[in-house]
C-alpha cells in the first residue's frame, strides 16, 4: 500500500512540475503579425489595403494580457475582417463575447467562414442566427462575393469544411483533398480572373489551391501545434504539414494563423503564440 502512495505522490509531483513549466512558458498575449502580399493581379488602387485576419477564437474572451480584442483590430484600422472558422466549439456556454466583439466591429466589412467545431458545438443555431443579423457579416459557404472598394473590384470565397462529409472520422490531408476537389474546382470557376482570395478553414488542399489559382488563401485550424518544440518538416511522401505562416504553394499564397484562442479547456501555448493577422495587399 505504501509502495502505491509513493507511486501516487510521485506521479504528482511529475504532473505539477509539468503544469508549472507550461503555467512559465506559455505566453497568453495576442501577437499582431504583419503581411504583405504583393501579386500582378492586385490593383493599383488597391495598394494598402489592410485585412484583418481572425481565426480558431474557440473560447478565449475579448480580453488578452496585452489588450482587448476590438481595440486591438479598430487600432490596425482595417478595411475589412475576414474569419477562417472555429469561432465556437464544444465547450462553448455563452456566445455573448462573440456579440460583443461582432457589434464592437459592425461598422468593418466582415467575411466569414466556418470550421468543423462549429458543426458539432451545442451553441451553433445560435452562432450562425447572430452571424445573419449583422449588415456588414457576409457568410460564404461554397460562394463568393465581388467586392468593390477604391474604385475597383476582386473577389472573396468560402468554402464548407471537410469534417461534414468526413463525419468526425480521423482524415489525412489526402482525404481532404479528395473530398474538397469537386467544391474548389466549382467554386473557383464560378469566379473570374480578379484578384482571388479564398477562405479555407483548413491548410491541407494547398495543392488545389495554386490547382485552381486562388491567389491568396487564409486558414487556420491547426493552431500552429499549440504547444511546439520543434519547426515542422517535409514529410517523406513530400507533404508539408501547413501549420503557421506565410507559404508560398506555386502562384499562390497561402496565410495560417495559430488562432487567436486555445482548443480544450487548458489555455496553453508553448512556442506557437495566438496571432491576430494584418494582411497588406500591394500591387506588384
């Protein structure tokens, strides 16, 4: 019995100095990080456009250790926001943040997709009611919309996530594909040859991203590992785990953002900080 207490309180100690280590490295600030994208197809006029680029909040609050969230994208002073998904999930109670935030912003021209968590959160008739009340939130499922600004015009797509058809069963990037091809081959045809920007909640079909040519893609979902002690690699069958940053797949680029929240109950990141994205696009 003696032998098994010991067991136990060793067991505790390993775990508290566990949680102590990660209470020290994790960093609960709210990074801005800053893009420029420059491509042939971007017009003149619309050199300095600024987006904001918001993902993954899950169930963190308005309120990082460095600020509140709305002052934080009104300072960037934004020509629009564009959400990549994961704005609810499981564990979501109350979706009174997310309103707040949302009338905070109501006068910011604001482009939405969803994630896979919204499609099994408890709170989601409510979610995708409040995302249908504001005049300024365009939700894109499989669509797009022109947008005109400073004279001239480029378009915005969504696209659905593959978790509907995969059902919650565990996917590779390859069945992503297979999955996604027949919606990004529509939906980019439906398009013209503007300056494309796509929404994808998830990284993993950047090869039919530049297949399709969109020109520039933002996702999310992967929270950049959320807790990480190495950069990722080329994987032997030549996939590349799309997990943080800018990458450029062929003519296109393609933007992930770490999330500004945390998956799971425990608000945890160890080298891969919460991002709010500043997207510059520039004429080149």
């Amino acid at each position: 019995m003696k032998i098994f207490v010991r067991i136990f309180g060793l067991m505790g100690v390993i775990l508290g100095l566990i949680m102590s280590i990660f209470s020290f490295t994790t960093d609960l600030s709210l990074h801005i990080v800053s893009y420029e994208i420059k491509n042939a197809l971007i017009d003149d006029k619309l050199s300095g456009t600024k987006i904001v680029h918001l993902s993954d909040y899950h169930n963190h609050g308005l309120y990082y250790k460095n600020g509140y969230l709305p002052d934080m994208i009104k300072s960037e002073h934004p020509d629009m926001i564009m959400i990549t998904g994961d704005f609810i999930d499981q564990y979501t109670t109350s979706i009174d943040s997310i309103k707040e935030l949302f009338d905070e912003t109501k006068d910011i021209p604001t482009y939405v997709i969803t994630g896979n968590h919204e499609y099994y959160a408890n709170l989601k008739d409510e979610y995708f009611n409040l995302i249908s009340s504001y005049d300024n939130i365009t939700y894109l499922y499989d669509s797009y919309t022109k947008v005109f600004l400073k004279g001239t015009s480029f378009n915005i797509g969504g696209i659905h996530d593959p978790y509907i058809e995969e059902k919650g069963t565990i996917a590779t990037y390859k069945d992503d594909i297979r999955i996604m091809e027949p919606y990004l081959k529509d939906l980019r045809e439906s398009m013209d040859d503007e300056f494309n920007i796509l929404l994808s909640h998830r990284p993993s079909m950047a090869s039919l991203f530049d297949k399709y040519d969109f020109d520039l893609v933002l996702s999310g979902h992967t929270h950049g590992g959320q807790v990480s002690f190495v950069t990722p690699k080329h994987e032997a069958d030549g996939s590349i785990h799309y997990s943080s940053g800018l990458y450029e797949v062929g003519d296109t680029s393609l933007i992930v953002s770490n999330g500004i929240g945390s998956s799971g109950k425990l608000p945890i990141r160890v080298n891969t900080p919460m991002q709010l994205n500043v997207i510059t696009l520039v004429s080149k």
